[in-house]
C-alpha cells in the first residue's frame, strides 16, 4: 500500500484500541471501590491509631481533597489498559502481520504465547510477597508512632511491583528471541552466567522497592532459572539451526548470495581477421565488420 494508505489503517487501528480502552474503563469506574481494595490487600490495617504503634499495622487514608477522584481514574485506567489487551494487542498485531515472513509470524506466536504467561507470573509473585515486604517495612516504624499511608502511594507502590516483577521475567525471553534471529549464539550467552548472576542479583536490589532481602531473592532467583533455561534453549536450537542450513531457505525467503568480487584474468588475444578481396567491402568495411 502507499503511504497514505498505511497512515489510514494506523488511525483506524489506533481508534478501535482507544474505544477498547476507553468502554473498559468507564465499566471499570463503576467496581474501582473493589479494584482499590483488592490492590490495598497487602497492607494490615488498623481499626484504629492507637493499634498502629510501633508499625504493626497502617491506616490507609486518602490525604487530599483530590485523591478520591484521582485514584478512582487510575485505578480504573489501568484497568482499562490491562483488561483490553487482548483488543489493542490484535489491532497492533494486524497491523505489523503483513510485512512479516513466514518464519517471523511463527516467532511472534511462540513469543505471545510465552511472555503472557511469564508476565502474569511474576505479577502474581509480587502479590504473593508483596504482604511480607509491607511488613518488614513497617516493622521498621519507632515505638509511639503511627502509620498513615495514602492509598494513592499503596496503589503505586504494589503496581510498580506487579510490573518491575512481570517485566523481569520477561529478560530471559529477550535473550531466547535474540539466539532465534541470529544475533547471540548460546555457547556465548553460556559465558556470561557469572556476571548475569551478579548483575541479577543487583539489578533484584535495586528494581524491588523494598529493602529486604525477601524481595531481591524472590525476583532474582526465578530469572536465574529462568536464563539458564534460556540458555539451554539456546543451544539446542543452535543445534537445530545447524542442520537446517543445508535444507536452503523456506519458500517466502531470498537465498544467500555471494557477492564477493573476483579478479579479473587477463583478456584473451584475438585472432586476426582473414583478408577480404576487394569485392566484398561495402563502403570501405569488409562484411565480417
């Protein structure tokens, strides 16, 4: 298609992800009483100040005027984002397909189908610990002080757990998408665990929120798995590709061409032409010219 053409279909696919969006968040509005508490779980509550003492518990409290309708949009756009996925993540998907390959379409199947997955558990991972990191972190509060913590800052905090957890189990599927296009072989990938363990295990204490070891561990340890699983994935499939180069290219791909220039041998001498009589040149050429 032209350019205008694709410009057309972007717009069109971009608005049926903003109406996706948008109807979801409106019927989200209505149950965001429920969302908030469910994202405010974690936290132990108080009945009331005098059971705060020394951080055994929080009261969850709204701090400004604003803050109701605030969260209430938050809370109901995230919701929006996450429930219509499947809707904006189609629209983007039929949009890029027909400048795909063969193989290339394969490879976003295999991925869709396994970082859904890997997202949600590491989302529901965070979940799980996110009530043992609250409570090391209010353990941390003097005796005769109270702890009133702002909805809108445990909404934050528990999402931006959800997604640093769900994003980080997404690395070892970046590393498997690279050794599938040609860019990282897994013998070299199988060189770097050290400082990939190393690295993990500081980027778990420095991407977690909390400061307890509980938390670093939990991300850090399953992405270890994680990559080492990779890593074997890797080296079979260098294996697979390696018997598969012989077969040439799929159907819908070019073969490799080479393209490297050759000398030149010297050129060849040319015999001389025999002599012609005089009866046979037209104009002053012989009629072999």
């Amino acid at each position: 298609m032209p350019l205008v053409e694709h410009l057309r279909e972007l717009r069109n696919r971009l608005a049926k992800a903003v109406v996706a969006i948008v109807v979801v968040m409106i019927v989200a509005a209505f149950y965001s009483e429920q969302l908030m508490q469910f994202l405010a779980e974690p936290v132990p509550k108080c009945e009331d100040l005098a059971n705060s003492d020394g951080g055994n518990c929080a009261i969850v409290s709204f701090n400004t005027l604003t803050s109701p309708f605030t969260t209430t949009i938050k809370v109901s756009l995230m919701a929006g984002l996450i429930i219509s996925s499947p809707v904006w993540l189609y629209q983007l998907w039929a949009f890029i397909a027909p400048g795909l390959h063969k193989h290339e379409k394969k490879y976003t199947y295999y991925f869709v189908a396994a970082a859904v997955p890997l997202f949600v558990g590491g989302a529901y991972l965070s979940y799980v610990i996110l009530p043992v990191s609250i409570k090391v972190l209010l353990s941390l509060t003097p005796g005769g002080s109270a702890n009133i913590l702002s909805l809108d800052e445990v909404l934050d905090f528990t999402i931006r757990m959800v997604l640093v957890f769900g994003l980080a189990f997404e690395l070892p599927l970046l590393l498997i998408m690279l050794n599938m296009v040609g860019i990282v072989s897994g013998r070299r990938m199988m060189g770097w665990w050290r400082g990939v363990v190393m690295g993990v295990f500081v980027f778990g204490a420095v991407a977690t929120p909390t400061t307890d070891p509980v938390g670093m561990i939990a991300l850090s340890g399953p992405i270890v798995v994680l990559y080492f699983v990779a890593v074997a994935f890797s080296l079979l499939n260098d294996k697979r590709r390696a018997r598969k180069e012989s077969a040439g290219p799929d159907d819908d791909e070019a073969s490799q061409l080479d393209l490297t220039p050759e000398s030149i041998a010297a050129a060849e001498p040319v015999a001389a032409l025999p002599e012609q009589a005089t009866k046979d040149r037209v104009n002053g050429y012989d009629d072999v010219t």
